[in-house]
C-alpha cells in the first residue's frame, strides 16, 4: 500500500491533527473565557452585581465541562441582562459555536463587534464561526489581518491553517503519493504542531528517507521538496526523489525523479495539484490530486502515469512503471463515528515500459469510531479486496508482490500532543487474511518534535509480522527534517 508523503502531510495536516487538537479558542488567559484583548478603547461593560459575576464563572465552568445546553441558558440571560458586556457576549457566541447554532453565533459575535470592531477575541470567534460554514476566503481575510498586528498568536495561526487546508487528511486512511511509497494499509500519521506552520504562508523545505526491508530485497528512497508560499491560493512545489532497489542475490538498481508543479486552491472547498517532470526510465510522468470538502463529506483522487514503481526493490532494479488512479471517499456521520473507502487501480510496466506486468485492483472499506480525545485513541475496522491480474505467471515472478488477499482488520490508534509541540503516534493492527488464510498484526511508533518555529524533526517505524504487502515479514523506517523560513 501506498501511504501519503509527510512533505504533504505536513502542509495538509489530515485532517487528523486539526480533528483532535484540543479546542482553547474561548480560553486565550488561563481561568477567563475573555481576554477583552483589543487595539483600541473597548466600550464599557454595565457594572454587575456579584450575583451576575458568578453566573458568569458558572458559564465559563459548563464550559469546561462540555455542559453546553446549561451554559446557553445562563449566558442567554446574562447577555439579555448585560446587552454591552463583551465578556457575556464572546461567552454565548462561543457556545453557539460549539453546539452549530452557527448563524445566531454569527450574529451574537457581530452584535460584540458593533460595540468594539477591534476586539482580538471576537473577531477571531466571528473567523472560526465562518470557516465552520466554509467561508474561507471570509475567515482567512480577518485571520490575516490580525496576523499581522499579532504574529505570534497562537490561536491565530492554527486557524489560519484550516482556511488553507480546512479537513488535511483523516488519521489511518491509506492514500498513495507520488513520492515515497510505504508498506502498510494503516500508517501512523506524520502529524504537525500548529506552531510549525506559525510562517504560513512560508517557503518549505523538506527532506526525507525512506527504507523497507522484506523477505527477498529492500528499498531505499530519498526525497528533497521545496515548496513556495501560497499566494492568491497558489503554491509552486520542485523536488527530486531517488530509489535504490536491493534483491537478494542479484545486485542492486537505481532511479529518480525530477519534478516541479502547481498546487491551487480552487475555491474554499477544493484544492487541486499537478506535478510534471522526467524520470530516469526517460519517460514524462505526471501526478495530479483533487481534493474536495464542502462538509461532513470528502472526495480525494489522485493520479499517476508513467511513475517510478518504487514499492520493491525488484521493480526498481528491472525499471519498473506504473499508471494508475486512487479514488477516496469518507462520510462524518456523527462527531466520533466516520466511515470510507479506498478503490485503487494501477497497471505496471518493467523494463522501461517493454514488458507488461499486469494491474492492480483493489478496493477497501472501513468504521473509525473515536473512543477518547485527548490523548485520541481511535478503533478501526475494515475490509480490503485486493487482486493482482499478472501478464504471466513467469512475470508475476519477477516482482514478489501478493498476487491476491481478501481480509478483514482491527486496529487501536493512540494519538498525543504535549504542550512543547512533541507529537507521538503509536498504533497495533491485526489482520485475518481468509484467502491465504494468514493471521498477522503490525505495530507502528511515530515521533514529531518542533525544535524551533522553523524547523522540526520526525520520524516513523512499523513492523509486520506478515506483510500485506510482501510474502513474510517487513520493516520500514522513515526518518525526515522538515524547515520553514
């Protein structure tokens, strides 16, 4: 399986990190729901007796407590009884916020604004109402012009992010990349920290190695990336990628390649990238990706032709190629509870596109359910149908891949994020291949630490005691160091 590059991730963040990162937007001072921050003289709140005071902690306590409908009931009556005091105000639009009464929160935060149309707080509670309606275009336009008075805020920036890339990319979905192909169907993803992406938009520079060792040869991959800063929803993106294949036995064999491209926000729900380049088999290859989510719903499909088949050191030693498109689709149906599927179809050339190697289908479905979040511990369940059609059994040969599997699978995933931007994935599957009739569990450790705001380190290793990938065991390990400036 193919698992996404965490160049991309990192810019795209999927959706997991932005799904789990704890919600402290109504929370900027420490035991206040209100920092009353602003750049000019704010109106003058009536004076409230103590009773009306300690409503007022009482909301900020439900709160906290995610007692939602009795913190509406209070705050209601507070903002009825005190119609200027910004405090209640920010405190009843942010629990319209929280429970999707996102026009009357609109509303109640524009109300705020009329009073004091400089105020940090309830301009940034007005930009995260829009984005959860998907204005983008609206919410990055306020976002950045409180950026630039305020550049080191961090509430600031981490929405900042969502304007550009509004859902990244779901933990523990297997989509391919261009780049850097991995082994396993559930990969610990390489998440970022909010204050890494602090810069954006910012130029990028990424490098990382990959290598995967199995039963019969071993793959090595590098790939350098520099990505511009997006401007008017444009971003250019150049790099190189070289493959080194081991068989044991037989020697080794390299390739590379060498590419640049455009990615465009199309509009606040979709965003489209095309890379070009040439690769060492002396054959133009091409990968787009579309993404789209206008909501609940997300559409992901990305194409190759004429790549580098990088997944084994066979293919890589005898020039491998491969065409093929990637069809991904998820489903919201409540806060904790997601579904997808995954629908793969490749075609794979040897020896610089002379010998026909046969195509790839495969099709996979699964249940996340979320259990707890924070640390966010996720269970996952699914299907996978996978089958390879070989030109000939003498070329189904040459490139150990499994030709045919058909299993069911269930995996614990544990995220969690400390307050130094240290990020750590641990995550252990179980397989039941009834085709093959083969059990099989893999584990995986991942690791990000934010040295500075400009540069962070990361790293990635996963274990199969049978591969669904490879016949017998594997092991990969992925390490990289990523910089902003």
């Amino acid at each position: 399986m193919r698992s996404k590059n965490p160049i991309q991730i990192l810019l795209l963040s999927g959706l997991s990190f932005l799904l789990f990162l704890p919600d402290f937007s109504w929370a900027q001072e420490k035991n206040t729901g209100f920092s009353g921050q602003a750049t000019n003289s704010p109106a003058v709140p009536a004076k409230k007796d103590d009773e009306d005071t300690i409503k007022q902690k009482e909301v900020e306590k439900l709160i906290r407590e995610k007692r939602y409908p009795e913190a509406y009931k209070i705050a209601r009556q507070l903002t009825k009884k005190h119609p200027t005091d910004l405090n209640d105000i920010y405190l009843l639009a942010y629990i319209e916020k929280k429970v999707h009464f996102l026009r009357k929160g609109l509303k109640t935060v524009r109300q705020g604004l009329k009073i004091d149309p400089q105020n940090i707080d309830l301009a940034i509670l007005e930009a995260e109402i829009l984005i959860k309606q998907g204005h983008m275009e609206k919410a990055r336009t306020i976002l950045s012009r409180i950026k630039h008075d305020h550049p080191n805020n961090k509430i600031v920036q981490q929405d900042l992010v969502k304007t550009y890339f509004p859902n990244g990319y779901q933990n523990n979905i297997p989509v391919m990349d261009q780049h850097l192909y991995s082994l396993g169907l559930i990969q610990t993803p390489f998440e970022s920290n909010a204050s890494l992406l602090s810069a954006l938009p910012s130029w990028s520079l990424n490098f990382s190695a990959l290598g995967i060792n199995y039963s019969g040869g071993a793959v090595f991959l590098g790939d350098a990336q520099v990505e511009s800063p997006m401007a008017n929803g444009l971003r250019f993106i150049a790099g190189r990628t070289e493959y080194l294949g081991f068989v044991s036995g037989q020697g080794n064999g390299s390739n590379s390649w060498t590419y640049a491209g455009l990615d465009d926000r199309i509009s606040d729900h979709a965003d489209v990238q095309v890379d070009a380049g040439d690769t060492s088999l002396a054959r133009a290859g091409l990968y787009g990706h579309l993404f789209y989510n206008p909501g609940l719903f997300t559409l992901d499909i990305q194409g190759v032709d004429n790549m580098i088949w990088g997944d084994f050191g066979q293919a890589v030693q005898m020039n491998g190629s491969e065409s093929g498109v990637t069809v991904y689709a998820s489903l919201q149906l409540t806060k904790r509870l997601s579904l997808g599927a995954n629908y793969w179809y490749y075609d794979y050339l040897l020896n610089n596109g002379t010998l026909p190697y046969g195509s790839l289908h495969n099709t996979f479905g699964y249940l996340d359910y979320q259990l707890t979040e924070d640390p966010a511990l996720d269970i996952l369940a699914g299907y996978d149908d996978w089958t390879v059609m070989a030109a000939s059994p003498a070329v189904a040969a040459l490139v150990p891949e499994i030709m045919r599997q058909q299993y069911v699978l269930v995996a614990l995933n544990l995220t969690k994020q400390y307050e130094n931007g240290l990020m750590l994935n641990g995550q252990l599957g179980g397989y039941d291949d009834f085709y093959n009739h083969i059990a099989s569990y893999e584990g995986s450790l991942g690791i990000r630490y934010p040295v500075s705001l400009h540069w962070s380190l990361y790293g990635n290793a996963v274990y199969f005691n049978e591969s669904t990938v490879y016949s017998g065991p594997s092991e990969e390990l992925m390490i990289g160091i990523n910089f902003l400036f």
